[in-house]
C-alpha cells in the first residue's frame, strides 16, 4: 500500500518526534515570556528547565474560558502575543468576545494536513462553505489549500441555491464546511435537478460528524469524507484518516502540537488512554499558547495498530464532550454566562435550563424557564428575542412551575443523540 502524506515529518519515528517537541520546548517558553500576559502567568519559570512533559505538566494551565477575562487588559489578546497587532494580517471575533489573530505565515493555521489527508490536492478545487463573517474557519481552509495549491471557492455560508450552482458549473472536488449544511447543499440539488456528482470529498468540521450521517453522504454520492478538529486559538489540533476508503480509528494530532490530556480542574495528565480535558501546547511564534486548555474532553487511542495511512503520530479519540456546560450549537459554542445574561433580561425568569435535543447536525434549543407570575406570550416572544440577540441562534421557550427544573446545577443540558 502506498504512502502518501503531505510531509515525511507524519511518518517520522515517534521517538525522533517527541525528542524534537521537547528540545523546542525551552524556546517556546523563552519567547513566550517576551509578551507581558506570559510573563504574569509564567513568573518566576526558568525556560531552560521546561524540557520534558513533566516539566510542562507544573506549568499552570490558561483556559479558553479565561480569555474574554484576560483580554480586557491588555488588549486586545490580553498580551499573549509576541508579535504586535499591526504586524498580524487578521483579526477575528468569537462569541464572548474573544479576539483571535492571525499571523502572516505560510499555513499559519497548519490546516494544509487535514484538507491533505481528506483528498485535497495540487490542481484541485474546493468549494470553501465556512463562514468568512468575524470567525477564522474559512481562513483557515484558505491557507492550508494554498499551501497545496488546490484553488479555493470562496462560498461561505447560506445561499443554497448559489452553493448548488457553483458545484454544478465548477465542478469543485472539495467540499469544506459543516456536516448539516452539506445535507442542505445535497437535497437541494436533488431537488433542483443539478448534478453535483464531481464533490467526491468532504472535509468536515465545527459540528460532530455522527457515522449515521457519514453514512448518509457516502450513500449520496460523497465517498471519501473526515472530520478535523480545530479551535478559533489554535487552529488545527487532529484529524480524521482515510486509507482504502475506509476511516482509521481516532484523529491524528498535528506535527506541531504537544497534547496533554488532563483531569479537568486539576490540569493533572490522567493515564493514557482515560478520559480527560484536552490542554494544548502550540509553537506559534506570533501567539504561542502553553498549556491552553480547550473545555473539550477526549482521550488518547491506546493499543491500537498503527494507522493504515502511515502517519505515526498520537491519534485521540475525537470529540468527546465538553468539561463545562460550553456547548456548541449549530457550530456556535452558548456559555452558560450567557443563559445568565438572558435571564437577567427578565425579572420573572426565576430559573432557566437550555436544553438542546434532536440530533447533531440537525438539533434544537429550548429555554426551560420558572417563572413567577403569569407565563404569558408576551413574555415568550420576548424571552425567543433575547435568545436570539445573545445567542446569535434561534430557540425556543417552554415555561415551568417554580422549583420544577432539576437542582443539579446544570444551566446547559446536552440532550441530543449521538448515535
């Protein structure tokens, strides 16, 4: 079977690819204490003696829900950054807000290995359905196809007609963007007549790919489709391998990655292959991140074979659930601050859980409220706008007696079927 990768540095001897990350490592903390937000968090650290996951794992750990908190001074990455705004190309917003940037480097997103190993190629043509509006997804498509050379569709989101007619005329063999909104792009080009057949690849990311929906698309003309796992801070962090046509278990992490796996609230490494908090550690020049935990629970494949794709780095599980009651809906994460804000919205909300139900790809919310006095429509298309000037989603709103909703300390109730 022959190997084909994007770089020989994914099938480098494990040993030489440890040794490497951790002899980087001492440089990593070096520069990052040039910033003034690494140089509080990492005070009194000696970079020299961070040469081993051991070392790394005393660091303390900076969370992603921090950031909104961290940033506010100084801004606008609460400097973390060791390259300055003007010299960054660009700069996004995601809910909270949190700034993300975005450095002037070749692939600065590293996101040329998932679109690599899901079938993109030198010559190809992708058409790019991640939103362009504030977040970085399409960017990082952008940069990684680049870096291969396939051409790039810059669709964005929505308009499905538009989606369906640009496939049918440029025959794209790439499609990029989320699961649901590939189902969307199918069944209406089934229902307008359009030939949509030339999409034989599906790179996949920001919503969960459950393998009844795999199935689904393989059955309608998409045979070869993965999953990526990213993050607005840190870009690629592991991805989905094909070989034979056939998915290999887990996701590889990417070539310039450390990936602990830790208890959450601890930061402690759990033992391999257990469940834990995935904390992440990039060698990113113009943001380096050390120990930057993501809210997301996964756990490393242990004792299994080597991937069939040669690619010899760990593998993880994949998405695996969240360590807080972040939950991303319809590729948009809701926090449980924000549930908060919405209630405070209304003095006669007493209590509110978001339960979000149905299944990924095509799931609900719906705002379960106690409330005191009378549960009037009013008050219900009220609460629907507040959810969504919050939010940024549509939801809905079911009333509740007070003290009925659960006393387990849950404002956000993940529900739906990942089957």
């Amino acid at each position: 079977m022959t190997i084909d990768t994007l770089d020989a540095l994914e099938t480098r001897d494990p040993f030489d690819r440890e040794r490497d990350l951790m002899a980087r490592l001492p440089q990593l903390v070096a520069l990052a204490k040039r910033a003034p937000g690494w140089q509080r968090i990492l005070d009194g650290v000696d970079p020299a003696s961070i040469d081993s996951r051991a070392a790394l794992a005393m660091l303390p750990i900076t969370r992603k829900s921090d950031l909104k908190t961290l940033q506010k001074d100084p801004m606008p990455f609460g400097g973390l950054n060791t390259t300055p705004l003007s010299d960054m190309s660009r700069v996004f917003i995601s809910p909270g807000p949190i700034f993300d940037p975005e450095g002037r480097g070749q692939d600065w997103w590293r996101f040329a290995r998932p679109l690599y190993a899901g079938g993109v190629r030198n010559g190809g043509l992708l058409q790019n359905c991640f939103s362009y509006h504030f977040t970085p997804a399409a960017f990082m498509v952008e940069g990684g196809a680049f870096r291969i050379g396939s051409a790039v569709i810059p669709a964005g989101a929505g308009q499905t007609e538009m989606q369906v007619q640009a496939m049918a005329d440029l025959k794209p063999d790439t499609y990029v963007g989320t699961p649901s909104f590939l189902r969307i792009i199918i069944e209406k080009a089934r229902e307008m007549g359009a030939d949509i057949s030339s999409v034989r690849n599906a790179v996949m990311g920001a919503e969960a790919l459950p393998q009844s929906l795999r199935a689904w698309f393989q059955e309608n003309g998409v045979p070869n489709v993965i999953q990526t796992y990213a993050s607005a801070d840190i870009g690629s962090i592991a991805y989905e391998t094909v070989s034979d046509g056939v998915v290999n278990p887990g996701m590889v992490l990417d070539e310039d990655l450390i990936v602990e796996i830790v208890r959450p609230g601890s930061g402690e490494p759990v033992a391999p292959g257990d469940t834990g908090e995935v904390v992440v550690t990039s060698f990113n020049p113009d943001y380096p991140l050390i120990r930057f935990a993501t809210g997301d629970m996964s756990a490393l494949l242990v004792g299994a074979p080597p991937s069939k794709c040669g690619r010899t780095n760990d593998r993880i599980k994949g998405w695996m659930g969240r360590a807080d009651q972040t939950t991303k809906i319809r590729a948009m994460f809701v926090h449980p601050s924000q549930v908060d804000n919405i209630v405070r919205r209304h003095p006669e909300v007493l209590k509110a859980r978001l339960v979000v139900s149905g299944r990924m790809a095509n799931d609900a919310m719906t705002l379960h409220c106690e409330v005191s006095g009378e549960a009037s429509a009013d008050l219900q298309a009220a609460i629907i706008g507040s959810i969504r000037e919050v939010t940024k989603l549509r939801g809905e709103v079911v009333f509740a007696a007070p003290g009925s909703l659960p006393a387990d300390g849950k404002v956000i109730e993940d529900a739906r079927d990942y089957s």
